[in-house]
C-alpha cells in the first residue's frame, strides 16, 4: 500500500464521499474525523482534513462490503422475494379478477386464499389467517386449494377490494379479532379513488394490480410484511 502526503492547506468543508461514511483517523495523538471519496477506476482512497491530504491505494477488497455489495443485496433479497412470493389472501367479488391478480403480481405475491363474499370470509379467514390451513376454501380460488394441509402458508396481507363496503370489512375484521389468538395479517384495501388515480376507467385486473404493487411494496419496503 503507497500514502503520499501533500502538506498544503486544503479548503475548509466536509467533502461529499459517494459512499457517505465518516470514519476516524489518528494523526499523531489527534483523532480527526475524515470523509472518504472512492474512485472505482483508481482504486484510490481521499482522506481529507483541513491541512493536510492522505491519498491512499488501496485494493478493494479491503474496503467495507456494505457500500460495494449494496446493489448486490440488493439483487440478492428481489431474487429471494421472486423465489418466495409473499402469501395474500383477499375477499372481492369476482373470482376472475381474483385469479387474474394471481397472474399479475406473481411471482412476487401469491393469492393463497380468495373468499367472494361476507359469508366466506367471516367462516374463513379468522382461521387461514391465523395458520389454521385445513379450512376449507368454498371459492376454490388460490394456490392452498391444490396443496396438502401441511404444505399450505398462512397469509401475511388480507386484501379487500375496491367492491367490498365498511361495514363487511369491519366484520371480516371484527372476525379476525375475536379469533384467538388473534390472526396477525396486514390488511390492504383497493378504493375506487385507487383505481382513479391510476388513469383506468374501471377497476380492470391491471389498474388493481397496479395499486396493490405500490400498497405490497410499501409494506415490504417498510419491513411489515
């Protein structure tokens, strides 16, 4: 590793370092705090004070893996989340679109459970939801019907579309609740004013799709699903 040192004042100020980091530095008995700059083709190092300015070569291989494996991570946890789509179940009124969502937000989200009305859902998904998997599925819709008992997952986002008025949700929920122990489950809702907002005429398979990526993915992107 060569250091070269240049002993002439630099200009006051924090220089902006791509990877934002603030690392220490000994200078003789002073610790001083240091911005880092990387400049991938030089595989060099800036260490800037205000007097004096360290440039270091150095391999890259020695530098933290979190700023150079970020897109990699990254990468890695979509391949993953692709690999393992995240379970929904939903209650909705058409069991078309609901099969046509499953095409849609595949392979990122998976319709395990569909329920087309109150009386489903209420019978339902207090259990599915509470990973109680031998439920029965009286729509026939969703990726457990064609699974064993002991193969089936438990939905971790409940889904009611745009159709389904407060007061069912406010029972599915109720429902929900009074299960015990109660069924832990995100709950989404599609509105008319989501599907508006998307440009679409009507609530299509592709505008809903569109609004539960952006909801799903603002869960996941909080770390709540």
């Amino acid at each position: 590793m060569s250091i070269f040192h240049q002993d002439r004042p630099e200009a006051p100020g924090n220089h902006v370092l791509s990877s934002g980091r603030e690392v220490g530095a000994s200078d003789s008995s002073t610790m001083v705090s240091i911005s880092t700059r990387l400049f991938p083709a030089s595989r060099t190092l800036i260490h800037s004070t205000p007097r004096t300015k360290l440039v270091v070569n150095i391999q890259l291989d020695n530098l933290p893996q979190s700023h150079f494996f970020a897109r990699k991570i990254t990468t890695t946890q979509q391949q993953f989340r692709m690999s393992n789509p995240i379970p929904y179940a939903t209650l909705g009124r058409d069991g078309q679109v609901a099969a046509k969502l499953h095409t849609l937000l595949m392979p990122e989200y998976e319709l395990v459970h569909a329920c087309l009305n109150l009386e489903q859902a209420r019978a339902e998904l207090p259990n599915v939801c509470s990973g109680v998997l031998d439920t029965s599925i009286a729509s026939k819709i969703g990726t457990n019907v064609d699974r064993p008992v002991a193969e089936r997952k438990t939905p971790k986002a409940l889904v009611f579309g745009g159709g389904i008025p407060d007061q069912e949700v406010d029972a599915v929920m109720a429902a929900l609740k009074e299960k015990q122990p109660p069924a832990e489950v995100k709950v989404v809702r599609v509105t008319r004013e989501d599907i508006l907002a998307t440009g679409a005429p009507g609530p299509s398979p592709e505008a809903i799709a569109q609004v539960l990526r952006q909801k799903l993915g603002a869960l996941v992107q909080n770390g709540e699903l």
